[in-house]
C-alpha cells in the first residue's frame, strides 16, 4: 500500500454481482485504478503489436519514399529530356 494516504474506505459505486453489496475498496488502490487506467490500457493495446513487425516495417517505407523523393527529384530536374 501507500503511506501517503489514509486508511479510508470507500464506496466504488458498483455493486457485487453475488451479494449486491456496493463494493469497498481502500483509498489507495481506489486512486491508482483511477489514475493508472489509461496507462494500463495503451500497454495492453502494445501488447499486440509487436516490436518486431514495427522494426521490420519502417525501413521498407523508409525505402520507399526515398525512393519516390528521388524520382521526383529526378524529374523535376530533367524537365528538358522529358523522362
């Protein structure tokens, strides 16, 4: 836990699916679920990516638009030899 915070409980506004009593939980971890949830949730979702498709990925594209740089370049240069 934390000693930053009281031992306070308090009410989460759910309820139990079993009991139907309003869920209780300390301060603390009532806190860190609140703050921590879109954190949590952005690594889940690159959980499932992975690294190795995004590190193959971009030196393909990388090519790419070099590539095209290049032909524009190219073009725009030899106007007069319409290439």
């Amino acid at each position: 836990m934390s000693t930053i915070h009281d031992t306070i409980v308090v009410t989460t506004g759910k309820n139990d699916r079993r009991t139907d009593l309003e869920i209780q939980k300390p301060y603390t971890v009532f806190k860190y679920h609140k703050l921590m949830k879109g954190i949590l949730r952005a690594d889940k979702y690159l959980s499932y990516y992975s690294v190795l498709r995004k590190t193959v990925k971009w030196p393909n594209e990388f090519a790419k638009w070099c590539t095209l740089q290049c032909i524009f370049v190219y073009k725009t240069l030899n106007k007069k030899n319409n290439v």
